[in-house]
C-alpha cells in the first residue's frame, strides 16, 4: 500500500553537497506531521521535494502515485498539493486579500461562482473575513501569514506542506498560524509542518526529525522528543514534555 | 552615543497608502549597551533599525550616531563604519557568488583590505560556522545558516553599534545558543547591541533594558527586571 505521499530511496545534492540522502518516506492522507532538525539538516529541501519544486538527483518522490519527475504531472500535482513558505511578503502578490486569494484559483480556471463560494469559506476558515476589502500592506505579520494559506487553502489542495511558517512572526502571530494546523487536519487535510518550536508539534500524529541529510526518528511526538532530551538542535523544554503527558 | 531626537517618520507619505509608523520617537542609546526592542509586528520596530545608518531618513526630527548626524553626507561613510545592521531577511542582502566574498566585501569598502582573510575567517568561527562554509554560495545555504553568514558579513568589520533585526528567527537551539554566546561577547568587548526580537526567553536571558514600541511610541523603557512580560507582544 503507497501513501499519498511518497519518498523512494531519494538523494539530493546543492552543488556537490548532499542535503538529502537516501530517504523513502510515506505519509498518509489526513497525517499530520511535524519535520525538524537542525538548520541545514535537509528539511526545506525535503518539502521543496514534495511538489517538484526540486527534483531529486536520484530516487524518485510521488504524489497521489504520480511522479514529480513527469512534467505531464507537475500541474496535477501542485494543485493537491499545497506549499506555504516562512516569510509572507514573498508569497502575497496582489494589492487587496481578495485578489491575492483568487489568484491562484483563476490560475486554475474555477468559475467565478466557485472562486466566490471558496473565497468567502477561506477567509472565514483563517479569521480574516473582515479584512477582505484591505491592502495586503496593513496587514500584521501573523495575518499576513494566514492570508498567504487562505490563498493555497483556496485552490483546495488535499495535502498542505508548512515550511517554518511561524518563525518570522510575533508570539501572537505565531499562535493564530498554529491553531489553524489542528483544524486543517481535522479539515481532512494532510498538514506537514516544520519548526524549530516544539510547543506548535505536540498535536502532531508523527514527528520526523532529521540530522546530517537524513531521517533519525521517525514516530509519535512523546517518543521523539524523550530520545531528543539532551540534543544540540532541538530545544526541549520541561513544560513541553508535561504538555505531552497531560494529553 | 546614538540618540534620535522627535523622529516622526511616515511610509508611503503623500499617497493614499501613507502609514505614520513613528511619532516623536525619542531614544538615547548609550555606547556599551545591551538593548532588545520588543513590540507587534508592523509597530515601527524595523523602522528604528533602518533610520539609524540612514538607510531612511526621518521626516522630521534627527538621528545622531556618536554626534554624527544620519542626513549629512559627507559623514555618512564614516557614520556607517561605526554602524553594523543585520536585516531581518538575510536573503535579501546577499550578493557575492561565496560567503567569502560576501563577508570580504566590507572589509575591502572599510579600509580593511589587508586583512580580508584573517577577518572572514574570525567572523565565521564566531558565529559557529565552520571555514568550509567560506567557499559555498550563500543562496544555496539552509535559511538558518544564511542568517548566520548575515551576521558573520556585519560583525567582521566590528563596528561599535550593532543592530540585528531578529536574529533568531529560522534557527535551531544551537544557533540561538550561539547568538545569545555573540552578544554577550560583543558586549563584554564594549559593543554596544541593539537586538530586535519577540522571543521574550532570549531577551530575558540576554538583555539588559527593553525598549517596548506601540503605535509608534515608547511604550516602556528601562531593565528587563522592570518589565511585565505579556504574551501578547
């Protein structure tokens, strides 16, 4: 049986430097899944691997049983799955939320009753129904992070694929983007999510941890932040532990 | 000393996007300072950053580095040598093909020409990279350690303020380790660091006064021991 989401045996190299090696990988539709690890541990590169934003030098990575390598795909395969990146200025491209979030939809020819339907969901979904009419530029850090995933969320992708969405945001911001993990999941969505903040992971179904271009552990977040106790990379901290023993 | 003296500064002024973000700022920093500004995102924290090495010039109001002031040009080389400021993307201020280069570049622009290597190699070991990092390009680097290289390319010339717009943000336990380790160098050094952050641990563990912004203006100012830490800022 093959996951949604496929690695078989993949490798990776920047300019002669391996970034990832060696990794198959499954992940089921409607997981959510935390990936973390050190910087420069291969994270961004195994996601940017997920849509066929990268390919990789050998192996090959499947989506939905297609292969990111065949270009007859690549569309297919970027509309069911979605990517949201860590700095929102670099996603948001139009001067008002509503634009920004019927971008890609028209990108993807929906009809104009299905754009209308879709965009008011969304921005329900993320809490910025009341912002629809606004420039993207008055919005603050956290809500221009939730803007940027109602405009994926809007193209309605079955697997959303999270890199450091939060790291550049205020403990506010941080908070309103990660309380939206949870219920995309709960969406039926498949959420995969990285991080360098253990506290955002705990609802997590599986938590892959990456070190030197490959995966380490590979299971529930109790199991892999116990055996990431005394890590170099990972910050555990008492009260995230007694937050995984209440739940 | 850096002082800014009734800063009014507006974005965008004189469209119909114009946003006021400062309003009769006031700031005295003294030389050997250890400084965190803290505040929401888009209340004018980045905004100080930028206005102190005249990168933005105030509407109104005056910003003086050690009494040289930001809108002279004739001082303004000078008052840049004694400025350092790491931005908040680092992506966006690279432009060597190697991190070597990269962290050369102001050693060569600050009279500092014969000692291009030996610098690059103390910044780089400073900020917990290793000398091999110094052949790579910089875009092909993780985001964590493109911020590292950001900060190895400011601090190599040691000049004496140091700004950092949130250094770390994107960085795993070690690299935030690593960069409470560099302030409390720089500071024993006689640096003065002006660090912009919304991580309350590392402020609470590495700064001495906070300087809170809202809407604009001060909203606190004084020891970290003095501040109510409040989730939300």
């Amino acid at each position: 049986m093959s996951g949604a989401i496929e690695f078989r045996n993949v490798f990776f190299n920047y300019a002669e430097k391996a970034v990832v090696t060696a990794i198959s990988l499954s992940i089921e539709k409607g997981q959510f899944v935390g990936i973390i690890g050190g910087n420069g541990c291969g994270k961004s590169t195994l996601m940017k691997l997920m849509n066929g934003i990268l390919l990789p030098d050998s192996g090959e990575v499947l989506v939905e049983g297609m292969n990111t390598g065949n270009e007859e795909f690549i569309f297919e395969i970027r509309k069911k799955l979605g990517m949201v990146f860590q700095n929102p200025e670099n996603q948001i491209i139009a001067s008002t939320v509503e634009e920004d979030v019927v971008f890609g939809m028209e990108n993807l020819g929906m009809s104009v009753k299905q754009m209308e339907i879709n965009l008011q969901e969304v921005l329900d979904f993320v809490g910025l129904a009341g912002k629809r009419f606004k420039n993207p530029n008055t919005l603050s850090g956290g809500q221009k992070q939730r803007l940027a995933i109602a405009s994926v969320l809007a193209m309605n992708p079955d697997h959303m694929v999270f890199d450091e969405p939060t790291s550049m945001l205020d403990p506010h911001g941080a908070k309103e983007v990660a309380s939206l993990f949870l219920r995309l999941k709960e969406a039926g969505k498949t959420v995969i999510v990285s991080s360098h903040d253990m506290n955002e992971l705990v609802n997590c179904d599986r938590i892959i941890y990456m070190e030197n271009t490959g995966i380490v552990y590979d299971s529930k977040p109790q199991t892999v932040f116990r055996k990431l106790r005394n890590s170099e990379y990972i910050e555990i901290t008492p009260s995230l532990m007694e937050n995984l023993r209440i739940r | 000393m850096i002082e800014y003296k009734n800063v009014d500064f507006t974005y965008s002024r004189n469209t119909p996007f114009s946003q006021k973000v400062l309003e009769n700022f006031n700031l005295k920093i003294e030389s050997g300072e250890n400084i965190a500004i803290m505040g929401k995102t888009g209340c004018g924290k980045s905004t100080v950053v930028k206005l102190c090495n005249g990168l933005i010039k105030p509407d109104n109001g005056t910003i003086e580095v050690d009494g040289l002031k930001t809108t002279e040009k004739k001082t303004l080389m000078e008052l840049r040598k004694k400025v350092g400021l790491v931005f908040q993307y680092p992506e966006n201020q690279f432009f060597c093909p190697t991190v070597s280069e990269e962290i050369g570049f102001a050693l060569k622009n600050f009279g500092f020409a014969d000692r291009v290597e030996e610098m690059t190699e103390k910044s780089i070991r400073t900020v917990g990279l290793s000398h091999d990092f110094l052949g790579r390009s910089p875009f092909r680097l993780s985001g964590g350690e493109m911020r590292l290289v950001a900060i190895a390319s400011v601090i190599c010339w040691e000049p004496d303020y140091i700004f950092l717009d949130e250094p770390t943000a994107g960085l795993d336990f070690r690299g935030r380790k690593k960069i409470s380790e560099l302030i409390r160098n720089l500071n024993e050094y006689g640096k003065t660091t002006v660090t912009v952050t919304h991580n309350q641990d590392f402020v609470k563990s590495n700064m001495k006064r906070i300087v809170h912004i809202k809407n604009g203006l001060k909203f606190f100012d004084g020891p970290v021991e003095e501040y109510s830490f409040d989730e939300d800022i």
